[in-house]
C-alpha cells in the first residue's frame, strides 16, 4: 500500500459530518489547492482548464480532494505529456569513407639504376680497413710502452739517440744466447747422462790423475770417496770402479766408455771371460740386453740358481734407478756380454 493509499484510508474512517477545515478557512485552503495543481489536467491531449465550481467542489470535499490532486500531480501521464518528447527516428546512414594514408595503399615508386659500378669502398672493405688501423694502432703503442721501458735507466746522455737501438739490440741479444746456452746446456745433460757414456777429460799436468769434469745443468750423483775414481759421478762406471774398489782394494785404470772396458782390461793384461764369478765386472755391448748405444757395466753380486748373474748398476733405469741412483737388475751371460776379474 502506498503513501496515498494510505491517506485515503485514513480520511474515510473519520465521522460524517466531521470537517477538518475551520470556518473562515475556505479561502486559505482555495489557494493552497491552486498552489498545489501547477499542471492542469489533460483528456484527450487538450488541456482542460477547471471551472470555479469544480475547484469549489474539490475543495469541499476535504481530504478526498486533496488525494485526488496528489494523484494527478504524481500522475506518470500527465509527466510525459507535459515534458517535450524525446525524437525516436532512428536515423540511418554510412560514415563518410576516407582514404588510407598506409604502406600497403600507396601507389609503389620504382627507382631506375644507373648501371654504373660503385668504385669506392665496400661496408664490409671499411670495417675490414677499420680493424686493421685500429691494430696497427695498439701495436705502435705496444711497442713504445716497451721500448721506454727497455730504455729507461741505461740511455746515456753522451751517447744520444742511437743508444736505445743498441740497448734493446743487447736486451734481444742476451736473450737469444740465454736460449742458445739454455738448450746447449740441456743436450750436454742429455747426452753426459746417458748410460755408459764417459765424458773426455783435460790432460793431467806432471802426471796427475786427471779430475772429473762437470757440466752446468748437469746434477751428478752422489760422491762415493776415493780419489782413484776418475770416472763421470753418476754414470754406470763411476758405480762399477767405486764398487771393484770396494771389493777388491784396486782402483781401475783405464778410462772410455763402458763398451771399451773389456778391450782395455785387456790392454792392461786383466782377465776378461765370458763365465762369470762373483765380484767380476760385467760388460755389454750397445744394444744387448736392454743396453744403451755407449754399452753398461755393473758389479756381479751373486750367480742365480738358472745361470743368471744378479747385479748391482748405477744409471740403469729398467730396475727403478737412474742417473747417480742404484738398482739391481738380473743378466744372462752370452753373446755380447763378458766378465773382467784381475
């Protein structure tokens, strides 16, 4: 129920006869009703103006009329009708077409070559001549850097600019021979070590025992004692003359390569064989037995049950020795191989 539904009610339930209004109040409630209708009422689509007596009889009839007036004020009827209606026509059309100003709608400009060759220099030729300058570049500051630090502290002033060239010309110098003694020094180790070689010796003055040499880059064995042992500290013989010494009180007296030592046992009348004893020297020529191109001596310490000698080598390094380290190592008496007792 709404708010002027209610009202209606309201003013029905009161007495017959009952009158709200005072008297002398027609007047005053005659122009509250013309303040409350500012919108006539409309039948037909004409506006209907109300008669005196119509607004009399409205206004007599108390709160009915008043709701009666409410009604037509909030009427949704009389709203539309008084307000200006909205156009409905639909209006129809089609935009105006403008034209595309994009790549894919514009008309293609072919350019027309002029057949003639480019002579200059290609990208790729520039980036090329690019890198080439530039290396250029750090290569000339390199070799200043080095030139001012090979020349700083040793120019002298009396001897003017030509100093700087002979100073790095002695700096290149020292240099190369360094690497020329260097690697002297390294095959002269190569080939002093080597098993059964015997260096040469200086000529011995007022007929002294000429002394053993020594080599730079070359680190000899150890020093077993004696000053009879004339041979290379290290080697295969200097162990074999330190050792026959040891077990005989006789130095050897010859000197040569281990191959050589029977040829000169012989020289010097001692007796070479080919069975062995123990103490004997055993001698093998290049290449028998594992031996190297200067041949190898050793001491025979004792005879195997199978023929085989047992023997005790310096420089021999199928046994896990080496130069000036000793080892032992099994030989077999035969060809090549033969034994010097005195």
């Amino acid at each position: 129920m709404s708010f002027l539904d209610h009202r209606s009610d309201s003013s029905a339930e009161q007495p017959v006869g009952s009158s709200p209004f005072k008297p002398g109040s027609l007047n005053q409630q005659s122009s509250t009703v013309e303040q409350q209708l500012p919108f006539p009422n409309i039948t037909g689509g004409k506006p209907q103006v109300p008669s005196a007596s119509s607004e009399m009889s409205q206004q007599q009839t108390g709160p009915i009329m008043t709701l009666e007036v409410k009604k037509a004020f909030s009427d949704p009827s009389s709203s539309l009708k008084a307000t200006r209606q909205l156009s409905t026509d639909a209006q129809t059309g089609s935009l105006p077409i403008t034209r595309s100003n994009t790549t894919a709608l514009r008309v293609p400009v072919v350019i027309k070559g002029s057949r003639k060759h480019s002579t200059g220099i290609k990208p790729r030729g520039k980036r090329l001549l690019l890198h080439v300058t530039v290396t250029a570049f750090l290569l000339f500051i390199i070799a200043g850097t080095l030139l001012a630090a090979a020349t700083v502290g040793d120019v002298d002033a009396h001897n003017g600019p030509g100093s700087i060239f002979k100073s790095i010309s002695g700096v290149f110098d020292s240099k190369s021979s360094n690497s020329m003694l260097l690697a002297q020094q390294a095959a002269t180790a190569t080939a002093v070590t080597q098993d059964g070689y015997e260096p040469p010796r200086s000529q011995p003055k007022n007929g002294s025992t000429p002394s053993t040499p020594s080599y730079a880059g070359v680190t000899q064995g150890p020093t077993l004692g004696g000053s009879g042992n004339h041979f290379f500290q290290g080697q295969c013989t200097y162990w074999a003359a330190y050792r026959f010494h040891q077990l005989t009180g006789v130095w050897i007296p010859w000197t040569g390569d281990a191959w050589q030592w029977s040829g000169q046992a012989a020289a010097y009348n001692w007796h070479v064989s080919s069975s062995p004893t123990v103490g004997a020297i055993i001698v093998l020529q290049p290449g028998i037995q594992g031996a190297g191109g200067y041949g190898h001596v050793a001491i025979v310490e004792k005879i195997n049950s199978d023929g085989t000698v047992y023997t005790s080598d310096y420089n021999w390094y199928a046994g896990g020795g080496g130069f000036g380290i000793l080892s032992y190592w099994n030989f077999s008496p035969g060809g090549g191989v033969s034994f010097i007792t005195l």
